[in-house]
C-alpha cells in the first residue's frame, strides 16, 4: 500500500472557481436594485448590508449550501469569501430571516416573477409561447415547534408549498404554507399576477397558456385564466367529470397502428370524447375532453359506470387551434413540473427549513428561487441547444461553479488561476451570460 504523506502550502485554494459567473448573472439581471426596497429595515445594519446576506444565501444555495450550518465551512473557502465579500454567521443569517414581514414575503414573490421574465428573455430560446405550470408539494417535517406544522389530507405532518414554473423551468411564484392548506388556495392571484407581467414583458400576442392539476379544478381559477387573458387545461375532479360522461356522444377509437396514439394513464387502449360544460359559475361554455379505457376485468355487455375508466380534462382551448388528441398530450408535458419541484427539493434540499417562524420559512424558499432561476439560466449559457434535455443544479454545480481554483490577491487585484482548458471555458460563459443579459436589458418590445 503507498503510503501518502502530508505537506504544507500556503496557496490559498478554493473549490469554486466558476463563482464569478454566478456574481455576473447577478449584476448584469440587476437584481440589487430590485430587491433594495424590499429589505427590513434594521437600525444597525444598511440596506446595502441587507441585500448582502440575501445574494449571500443566494451563493450558498448555488455551491450546495443545504441548512444554514453550512455557511461555517463555506466562510473557510476564501474564493467563497471573494466573491461574497464578508460572510455571516448561520445565526447571523437565522436572525436576518425572521426580520422580514409577511407583506415584503409578498412583494419579493413580484421581484421574483419580474427577474423570472428577464432571465427568460435572456436564456434567447425564442419561444413563440408562454406556458405556466402551478403545482403543490408537501415538505415532510419532524419537529413539533415550527409554525405551520399540520397533517395533510395524506396524514403527512408536513409543511406546504405553491410554486409557478414555466416550460423552461424558471420559477415565477414561491410560497410555504400551513401543512394543512388547500392545494388550490391563493392560485388566482397567481394567475392574476403573473399573466398580468406577462402581457408587459413578452413580446406582443404572445398566447399564454395555464395548466394545472385536478386539486386546481374549480371556478375561480377557470374565471381567474379568463380573466388574465390565458388558455387553460385542467384536469377534472371526479364531481366535475362523472356528470359530463353521460353526455358524450362521439366516442373515437384510435387506430393501434399509430405511434402517437393516445393511451390511458397506465397504458391501456382508450376512446376519445368531448363535450362542452355549462354552468352560471363560468365566464363561458368550456370544452371537456374525456378517454376511457375499458375495465381489465370487464367482459361481455358493456355497462357505462362499471366496465368503464374515465379521465378528463377541461379546457378554454378551442377546437380550431387544438384536436383533443393536442389537448391531452400539451397537457402532459406539465409533467416538467414535477421535475422542476423535485429539483428544489434534491437540489436545494427544500426538503427542510432552517427556521421555526413560517414567514422565514417563506424567505428561504424565495431565495431557493432565484438561486434556481440562475441555474436554469447558466444551463442555457452551457448548452444552448439542450432544450428538451435539462441539466439540473446537481451536474451543473460540478460542471460550471464547484471548479477548483488558486486565489491570487496582487496590487490590490484579486485573480482566480484555473486550469487553461477550464479557464476557457468559464471565460466563453461570462462573455455569453454579459451578451445575453445587456441585449435583453436593452430590448424594447
């Protein structure tokens, strides 16, 4: 066995060499002066110092910071503490937390949808689309103190969460609530508020499209789409869809030769049916897609509610701009969702929460966001041309940030020595992420 012996150096290194590109994002999306107003106020600290910590936070979550305990050793890496400048104790980082309201909870959400839409002008994909996806998610808890702490409708003792994402993945709405909130809760103002920016920040007649699960399956949101001027698509409750069954007339097999055929959840063959829905509570008549898929076990005479699996979705869609067939599968890709959820919580270990005051717990969340929303942009500035295949922060975290580097602090200039081959690269995406971020910043619609 070689043995391996130990030897000092007084080089100081660091382990995140691609941190500069993180900052330049940063700086060039003007996120400082965005979130500026939006800091508490404090008698010992400046707002300046304030916005600090929140960019701080920000940085940890980039370099795999899970629980602010994490930022004893990530103040030891000095290319950490160059590019952050001074970097504050976790209790530091705790009290700075619980500082905030919930009315600047509200109003950083704004200043989250508002960088959301820059960074997705930035990210130069040219969608001819606006696609929202809102969804839910528990976050499983195991203390007994924490506010908001309640079993879910699944016995889960958990906290809740709201989020808005779009088809690129940036995420426009962050909110933690009580465990035992309804999923549907507060989405209309999220319909209302960002199909709101939306009509500001994208290109003129840009169709907006909303697309939501069967807990969202009420009036209010059908009403609050309409409204904002946005199609939906959203899956039916079993109270919407059973009476709608019966009214469908024009069943449609599908040809089993066919590739693209639509199947049912599991996999079996299924008709197609349609219909539309009436009701006073409705701004207007809507279109109700429906499959069904006969039973496994079902033989012989076909019996409509026993030998039958229904699954339906209802829509402001027309039948001129999508076939059903159209509908179902736009509907399906809000599978990307999911990913996107997933990827907060394994990603940024979202999982957990660091504070027992709830409203702290939705400032952490928010900042998890914007770390998020860089990430999705630095996978874009990687690999422009991998659209339908993500890279999510784990690989891009060991690919583009976690680069080991030599810091050099000469006549007052601080410079980062990386490996040639690697220095190339991380200077080919600062120069991407200032070309993208100044023409979008001087883009006028």
């Amino acid at each position: 066995m070689t043995f391996i012996s130990l030897q000092d150096s007084k080089r100081n290194l660091s382990a995140f060499g691609g941190l500069p590109l993180v900052s330049k994002i940063w700086d060039y999306s003007a996120l400082e002066s965005e979130l500026l107003p939006l800091m508490p106020e404090k008698k010992a600290a400046s707002p300046k110092s304030q916005t600090l910590k929140f960019r701080n936070l920000a940085f940890g979550a980039i370099c795999g910071a899970e629980c602010l305990d994490d930022f004893y050793w990530l103040k030891e890496d000095r290319g950490f503490q160059t590019v952050c400048g001074h970097v504050h104790a976790p209790n530091s980082f705790g009290d700075f937390l619980r500082e905030f309201s919930k009315v600047q909870s509200r109003k950083i959400n704004d200043a989250l949808s508002q960088s959301a839409f820059k960074l997705r002008r930035a990210s130069q994909q040219n969608r001819k689309e606006f696609v929202l996806d809102i969804d839910s998610t528990p976050h499983v808890q195991h203390g007994e103190k924490m506010q908001g702490l309640a079993f879910n409708y699944k016995q889960m003792w958990c906290l809740d969460s709201i989020a808005a994402f779009d088809e690129l993945g940036f995420q426009y709405w962050s909110e933690v609530r009580p465990g035992n909130t309804h999923t549907s809760r507060g989405a209309p103002e999220i319909i209302s508020s960002i199909f709101a920016k939306a009509k500001t920040e994208l290109k003129p007649k840009t169709p907006l499209y909303l697309r939501m699960d069967s807990g969202y399956c009420s009036y209010a949101n059908m009403n609050a789409a309409s409204l904002a001027g946005a199609k939906f698509v959203i899956t039916m409750n079993e109270n919407m869809m059973n009476p709608l069954t019966l009214k469908v007339t024009n069943w449609k097999s599908q040809s089993k030769k066919k590739k693209d055929r639509i199947l049912f959840y599991d996999g079996r063959e299924c008709e197609i049916g349609t219909t539309l829905l009436y009701s006073r509570k409705s701004n207007a008549p809507y279109r109700a897609v429906i499959i069904r898929a006969k039973k496994p076990e079902s033989k012989g005479f076909i019996h409509l509610w026993d030998d039958y699996d229904f699954y339906g979705w209802i829509t402001s869609i027309g039948q001129h701009e999508m076939t059903p067939e159209k509908v179902i599968k736009f509907y399906r890709k809000r599978g990307n969702a999911e990913n996107f959820i997933k990827e907060l919580k394994n990603g940024f270990d979202l999982k957990n929460f660091p504070c027992q005051k709830l409203t702290a717990n939705k400032i952490y969340a928010q900042i998890n966001a914007f770390a998020h929303n860089i990430m999705r942009l630095c996978s874009f500035i990687e690999k422009p041309d991998k659209l339908k295949k993500f890279h999510f922060s784990k690989l891009l975290r060991v690919k583009m940030i976690c680069i080991v580097c030599e810091v050099v602090s000469h006549a007052k200039q601080i410079a980062f020595r990386i490996n040639p081959k690697k220095r190339k690269e991380v200077e080919t995406w600062l120069t991407t992420a200032r070309l993208l971020l100044y023409q979008q910043n001087s883009h006028a619609f």
